[in-house]
C-alpha cells in the first residue's frame, strides 16, 4: 500500500505486527458477531455502512468478511485483537468495549474517507494485513465538556462524541450547571431552566465584572432529558460514558437566580454574564440539600454512570459565615466554623450519592474540607498536587492539570492564535505530559485512574472555536491516556500529519501543526487574542 497506514495510527496501539498482502471488503459484507456483540455489528453495519455504501450483513462465521469475536468474561477490559488476513478481519475482544476500541482501530486502517457521512466513488475499502494488539494504559480517558459558558446544540455533543471515540477515549465529563447557566432539565424544578438557562448578555473576553464590556446578544440553550438519554445512549454504543458534572456549592448562580430560596441572599440574583469567582453559593440548609437531592435523584436517572461529579472548586464561603439563617443552623448543629459546615455539606452529598450505589467525583479543593466518601475520586486541576495528596489518602484520582490538560489556554505564543484564555499548552505539552514523572510514590500512583482534557468555553464562543482548541491537542491527550509506549514527539507529528486526513475527512476545525488557517486567526476583532493568564 501507498501509505504505510500502521504507521499512522493514533493513538499508538500496543502491538502492531505487519503481515504481507492486503484485504478489501466487497459488497455485501458478511459480518458475524457472537452473540452479546449484536450492538457493535450494528453499529458498524449503520456507520461503515453509510460511509462506504456497502452493505454489511449477517453471514456465517465461515464466509464473514467480519467477524467480531468475545473471547472471555472480563466485562472491564478495553483489551482487543484485531487481524486483518487475506480472507477476511477479525475483532477478538473479552467485552464489547475492546470489540468497540477495535472498530475505531479498522476505521483508520481504512481509507479517511471512511469518516465521510456519504461514499465517494472510486475509493476501494483496502487495508493492509496485520495483527494489532492493543490495551489502554489508564481506564479514564476523559474529556471535560463546559456547554454552560457557551452553548452547543445536541448534535455537537453527538458530533464530539464521534470524535472522541475515534480516539479511544471513554469519558465525556459534561459540566452543566454553572453561574452562567443551567443546562439540564429537571421536573421538580421547572425555573431551572425556564430561569436558569439563558443570559440577556455575555461579557467580551474574559469579563469579570457586569461594568466590563458585553455583546448585548442573548445566549442559552439546555438539554432535556430525552435529549440527555440520547446523548448518553450515543455515547455508550462507543464505548464513552457520559459523566454529568452539577455545581456545588459554588458556580451556581443560575440555580440560585431561578430559586433564591436556595441561595445565601435576601436580595436576588441574576444568571451570571461575566466570568470568575462567584461568593454567591447555594446555602446548606436543609430545604436546600433535599432540593440538590431531589434534582440528584433526577440526574441519576438520566446518567447511568457510576460517578457524578459535584464540582466543589471556586467556592468563598463569606456568604455562609455572613448569613444569620446559616449562623443558627451551625449552633443548632454544633458546628463551628464555615468550613466544618462544608465538610458537613459534603458528607451529606456524599452520603446520598453512595447511597444510590454513585461514586461523587470532585475537583480537588474537596480534598482540603474532606466529608468524601471512600469511593469519591478526585480530579487534580490546581497542578498534581492534589491528585498526589488524594491518591495518598486512598481516594481514586483523574488528573486534569491546568497545564497543560487546559484547551482553553493558547495552542502557540503569539498574535496569530485567536482569543484564548491564556498562555499556553502547546500540542508537544501535552504529548509529552506524563502523570508519573513527578509522582512521589508507586502505591498511589496505582490510585491514577487516568487523565482528562479540558475545554472551558468561557472564551470558546462557537464551536468552530471549541473544535479548533480541541483539536489536535486532544489526540495527543489520547495518546497519554492510551498508549503504554509514546514516540518522541517528532515521530507523533509525522504520524499526526497522516491522521489528520482523517480529521479533515470528517470536516473538523482543527489546528493545523504549521499554524492556523488565515480565517482560524484571531486578528484585532472580537477572537482577537488576549491571554489573560501564563500557565508557565
Ligand atoms: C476549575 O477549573 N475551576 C475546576
């Protein structure tokens, strides 16, 4: 072949063993899957099927141009086998997740063209015969999704979905709930989103006061939970678990503009338009933690994912200590000090997630007032720090470091970048981050569940700008979390150049690594690049 393929892979599979010769499927494709693998067959069948115009269909293990094999009960395993011989390829996976990991592979052994949502003529669907091994390093590969900042419409979650899968990532973390918004729609509280889940304004740039400049444009959007269901449905027919993130008890100005009775306040509140710290914290009484319960009980019921993220950064506790309601509720507990009432406030969310059999996950300041429960994980953002102190507690850790798992911050230095937040995480950052290289010691280190990226859309206004900031830096992400053994970071770009085409293929906004496109370039209007902070 032309392209030697197996060396564009990414990410980087464990083992890659050449073979000579080739394989093409022909139409019809017969595809034979055991039984239990019934979901994967279908959803090459609708993908490859509808990008290569063939038709997949059932055939016998015999004469199967496909076959999609589960070799064992290890219903955890992301492990696969995939070999491509003269007569045919064949997916051998201990559970459906690597038979899914494996199809992601097939795909990029096929032409890019693969990745069109229509055939071209002329493209034959030839790979090369090999036999690929392949298991990820870390079970967390995530990605954080912020759709309150800015907003995207569902089929951008679809979208990105595809494209973290082609990646073998297995997370989508979607931060709902902030200041700025409420995006999640939930019955027993209507004014969530009837209230809650649109701004009259954004503030320009990284706006942090109602006096800086804004747009003057209305901004919102939320899903419903049908939309939620799909979305989460979508995602698990490839291998991605939807984790959903609602705010507390800070960045959630929005719940409380749409219910003050959950706020710290006797004077309202707006949904926020401009960014940073809020002090405008739900309060912790006890009305308001049956409430956050109840709306609990309903995201449960939309997410099937053992964890739910309460957040748990950012969050000044003035208001608690300046509110007389809150001062007679700590006498009344015995409790001393705001910061035991956080604890208490934990423990309580803590408590009734593990109840119903969830895991709570947190970002790390949750560490510093404790109240978790044994199974709660932490994501370390301020740097390793609190991963490092969490893991040796023996608490679960996702490391999302700022830098350099922030796509929010500038891809390259200089005025040619468009708007970011700051400077900056290069792609060879990324690539070459390594969770272990500062870590203290191995027995925790064994707590690292993995890494996740970031995109936080206070500056990601639409989602040309979300799929140029994502893209490529989270390929190379991939890389960390997937692959045991990383190239050098000059070997990653030639292979990253190939995979590109099929980044292009499936029309994605990316970086290119020689810069961005004249019309991808800030200039001196409202992309105009102003970093605000300097990760290094
Ligand atoms: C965060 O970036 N405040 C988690």
């Amino acid at each position: 072949m032309s392209l030697d393929i197996l060396n564009t892979l990414t990410p980087k599979p464990a083992h890659v063993a050449a073979q000579p010769g080739s394989f093409a499927f022909t139409s019809p494709v017969g595809v034979w899957a055991d039984a239990g693998a019934g979901d994967v067959a279908a959803l090459v069948q609708a993908e490859l099927g509808r990008a290569t115009g063939l038709a997949f269909q059932p055939a016998d293990a015999a004469t199967a141009q496909l076959v999609l094999r589960l070799t064992g009960d290890d219903a955890a395993s992301e492990r696969y086998t995939l070999r491509v011989s003269g007569r045919g390829v064949e997916i051998a996976a201990p559970a459906p997740a690597g038979l899914i990991h494996g199809y992601f592979t097939l795909r990029q052994l096929l032409p890019a063209a693969n990745w069109r949502a229509a055939p071209l003529p002329g493209v034959a669907w030839r790979m090369p015969c090999v036999t690929i091994e392949d298991a990820p390093r870390f079970g967390w590969r995530g990605c954080m999704l912020d759709v309150v900042r800015h907003f995207s419409p569902k089929q951008t979650i679809l979208r990105f979905i595809d494209l973290l899968a082609m990646h073998h990532f297995n997370r989508l973390h979607l931060h709902l709930t902030d200041d700025q918004g409420w995006r999640v729609e939930i019955k027993a509280f209507p004014k969530l989103t009837e209230i809650g889940a649109h701004r009259p304004n954004t503030g320009l740039g990284f706006a942090t006061t109602a006096a800086d400049p804004h747009d003057g444009t209305p901004h919102g959007g939320y899903y419903t939970q049908d939309d939620l269901r799909e979305i989460v449905a979508y995602a698990a027919a490839r291998g991605i678990t939807v984790v959903p993130e609602i705010e507390l008890p800070g960045h959630a100005r929005a719940l409380t503009a749409a219910y003050p009775e959950f706020g710290c306040l006797d004077t309202p509140v707006e949904v926020a338009t401009y960014f940073g710290i809020s002090r405008d914290l739900v309060n912790p009484l006890p009305r308001t933690v049956a409430a956050l319960e109840t709306i609990l009980a309903e995201v449960m019921s939309i997410f099937p994912s053992p964890w739910l993220h309460v957040g748990g950064d950012e969050a000044p506790l003035d208001h608690w200590r300046n509110s007389a309601e809150i001062r007679d509720y700590m006498a009344s507990l015995g409790i001393a000090s705001a910061e035991a009432l956080r604890t208490h406030f934990t423990a309580q969310l803590a408590a009734f997630l593990e109840t119903h059999g969830r895991r709570m996950v947190g970002w790390d300041e949750i560490i510093h007032y404790g109240g978790l429960a044994p199974s709660s994980v932490i994501m370390s953002w301020r740097g390793e720090r609190g991963g490092m102190k969490a893991a040796q507690a023996g608490y679960d850790v996702v490391m999302a470091p700022v830098f350099p798992t922030y796509l929010d911050y500038a891809q390259d230095e200089g005025t040619d970048e468009p708007l970011a937040i700051g400077l900056g995480a290069t792609l060879e950052d990324v690539y070459t981050y390594e969770p272990s290289a500062r870590w203290p010691d191995q027995d925790s280190f064994a707590r690292v569940l993995g890494v996740q990226c970031q995109l936080w859309r206070e500056v990601i206004p639409d989602d040309a700008h979300l799929e140029y900031m994502a893209f490529p830096r989270a390929c190379a992400l991939a890389e960390v979390g997937w692959s045991a053994q990383r190239d050098d970071f000059a070997a990653f770009q030639q292979r990253l150049a190939h995979h590109l085409q099929r980044l292009d293929a499936y029309g994605v906004n990316y970086r290119p690594l020689a810069g961005p496109r004249p019309w991808q370039k800030g200039g001196t209007g409202r992309k105009a690049y102003q970093p605000r902070f300097n990760l290094k």
